[in-house]
C-alpha cells in the first residue's frame, strides 16, 4: 500500500528555468521601457506585446515555462496598474498565467502551427481579461466586447507575426 499523498511535481530542467527566468525579464523590460506597448489606431492607442514571452515560452519549453512567464507578467501588470481592473489580482494574474499553457497545447495539438498559437495565447489573454472585468463588474459586457474586438485584434496580428518570425529564427539556431 503507498502511503504518499499524490503529489504534483514541475521536475524543469535549468535549461527551462533559465528560459522561463529570460522570458519573464523580457516581458518587465517591454513593460517598463512601454517597448511592449505598439501605436496602433485604435481607442485604446497600442497592442501590447507583453503577452509574446509567455506563448514564446509555451511554445519552446512547454506548459509549466508559458505558466510561469504570463506569472511574472501577471505580477508586474498588477504591481503596476494604473487603471482600477488591473488592480484587481484576479484580474491581472489568473488569465496571464493560462496565455503559455494555451499556446502550448493549441501548439502541439495542431501540428506545430505557430500562427495558431499564437493566436490561441493571445485570445487567452484578451478573452481571460476583458471576461474577468466583466464579472467583477469593471465593465459592462458591450464594453468588453467592443474592446476586444478594436484593441484584440491588432494585437493578434501582431503576435502572430512577431511570433511567426521568432519561433522559425530560434527553432534554427537554438533548437
């Protein structure tokens, strides 16, 4: 008879400690340079590429590397918040941390179909924040929807090309 409770165990290699650690300095350095911030027509005035480490992670090193990427973004967007819902940790952390771990698994799922995943990351984050605000009661749900519609949609273009680009130049010269 085992007597050991189930347990859940992360066994990463340093390899993936270190990417996830590099990943998560990348998305404060778009952060706090506002390099992560990209003009674009809209209402809300810029796509944010915060969200590109985390799906970057989920996609080179797996699940647990994307986690912990969108945590460290999750944090640094709540520690600097500057409109009331990101504030709200609910509402900063919890989508952020799922960005990676969709990417992955739409990743691997679909045949390794970076545009895909990219998408799918991106949508995690739109739909998982603009759906929370939602529910605490930030913003009604027109709102919500009209945002995620004129501010996600350059967002996932932008991702999805930023990531087309970085995934097929790392997966050649580092994987």
């Amino acid at each position: 008879m085992n007597n050991h409770s189930p347990s859940i165990s992360f066994n990463l290699s340093i390899r993936q400690i270190t990417i996830a650690g590099m990943l998560g300095a990348i998305a404060i350095i778009l952060g706090t340079t506002r390099l992560g911030f990209i003009p674009v027509p809209t209402p809300a005035g810029h796509a944010t590429i915060m969200h590109i480490p985390a799906i970057l992670g989920g996609i080179l090193e797996g699940p647990v590397v994307g986690a912990i990427v969108g945590l460290i973004f999750g944090i640094y967007s709540f520690l600097n918040a500057t409109n009331p819902i990101f504030a709200d940790p609910l509402i900063a952390i919890l989508p952020r941390i799922f960005i990676g771990v969709m990417a992955y698994y739409s990743y691997r799922l679909f045949r390794k179909n970076t545009l895909l995943a990219a998408v799918v990351g991106t949508l995690t984050n739109t739909i998982g924040v603009l759906g929370l605000a939602t529910l605490r009661g930030y913003l009604p749900l027109k709102a919500s929807i009209t945002i995620a519609w004129l501010h996600g949609t350059p967002e996932v273009v932008v991702a999805a090309l930023l990531l087309i680009v970085l995934v097929k130049a790392l997966k050649r010269f580092a994987y």
